[in-house]
C-alpha cells in the first residue's frame, strides 16, 4: 500500500490517495488510519463507488458504478446496499400490507438534534478525565491507537484536524428523521456530522 496525504501524529489523517497491489485506489479522507467521511474507490476491473464511510467500510449514502454503465444508488452498509434511493417497478413495502399497519404509524417524524445522543446510557454521563484514562505521554511510544481509549480532548484534536478547524454550522432547526430503526438514526448522525 502506498499512500500520499495528510498526517497527524504519525497517522494517516486528512485528505489522501491509497493505493494498493492489486490496482485499486480510494481518493478521500481518513481518520487516525481509517478512511473516513467522503471519498472514492476505484478498482482495477472499473467498478467505482463514491460515497460515505465510517471505520473502513461503506456507511450510508453512495453510488457504486460498473463498466457497463449500471449504477446502484442508495444507503450502504459494508457491501450490502440496505435501501434503494429509486423506486423500483414490482417493488412492495410494509404499506401494502394492511394488517401490518399497526406495528408502525407511518405518518410520524421523530426530530434529532445533533447533540442528542440516540442510544443514552446512564454511564455516559460520567465525568471522564484525561488524566484516568490515558498514562502521560502515552502517544510518545504508543502509535497505534486502535486498542487506546480517545480522550475527549484528543478526539477533540483530531477532529479539528480533521475538519481543518472550519467554523461550526449556525444553529439550525433539528432534522428529521423519518425512520427510527437503530441503525439508519446512527446512519443519519453519521451523514449529518461529515455534511
């Protein structure tokens, strides 16, 4: 692998090209080492997607392209496309299924804010310190952080790193999420923080 871009303390962090072996290239951002955020992967048979990841795989909306000129357009998890963003003819949902109906209302929106946390825990709110979690120094002879617990305020640094320290977002009106199953809330907030 052979890559070329930005670093922080000594981990792929920014905007950056990897190439591999075996012709494939991702052009995008990572984050501590993973690719993170918005970016493009290109294999050597011409297949491209281009989309959103989290922690090296696919993770929420994104197009993946063939040679033939056939794309897959919707949300992604791993290799697997969870939700079209196209209507497909013949295709059939839980509102054609009458008795059903029950289990859901399908009129209902639930608003987020950025700050709410969808899976709350009591030991979140936990005061952490820096200095409980991490020895001093740690990072002088430590440089794989896979197995560390981040610290606020090293993430807090990477983060701004990683957002080239641009200013917060204005205030804005919390924003819908139309559908409440765990995994596409963590999806929504994950799309909504690399917007």
């Amino acid at each position: 692998q052979r890559y070329e871009g930005q670093f922080y303390m000594d981990h792929q962090h920014g905007k950056g090209i990897c190439y591999w072996a075996d012709g494939s290239k991702f052009t995008g951002a990572l984050y501590l080492g993973h690719v993170e955020g918005y970016g493009t992967l290109e294999w050597a048979d011409g297949r491209k997607f281009q989309g959103l990841y989290k922690c090296d795989e696919r993770f929420g909306p994104g197009i993946e392209s063939y040679p033939d000129g056939c794309q897959d357009v919707g949300l992604w998890l791993r290799d697997h496309l969870i939700k079209l963003c196209t209507e497909v003819p013949g295709s059939f949902s839980l509102l054609d299924y009458p008795a059903h109906h029950k289990y859901f209302d399908g009129n209902s929106q639930k608003y987020i804010s950025l700050e709410e946390d969808p899976y709350l825990r009591n030991y979140k709110h936990l005061p952490f310190d820096d200095e409980d979690i991490c020895p001093e120094g740690v990072f002088v002879y430590s440089q794989n952080t896979d197995h560390l617990t981040l610290t606020p305020s090293f993430l807090e640094e990477c983060d701004a790193q990683y957002f080239c320290n641009s200013p917060e977002l204005p205030e804005e009106d919390p924003w819908p999420v139309a559908n409440v199953t765990p995994l596409l809330v963590r999806m929504q907030v994950h799309v909504y923080k690399h917007r």
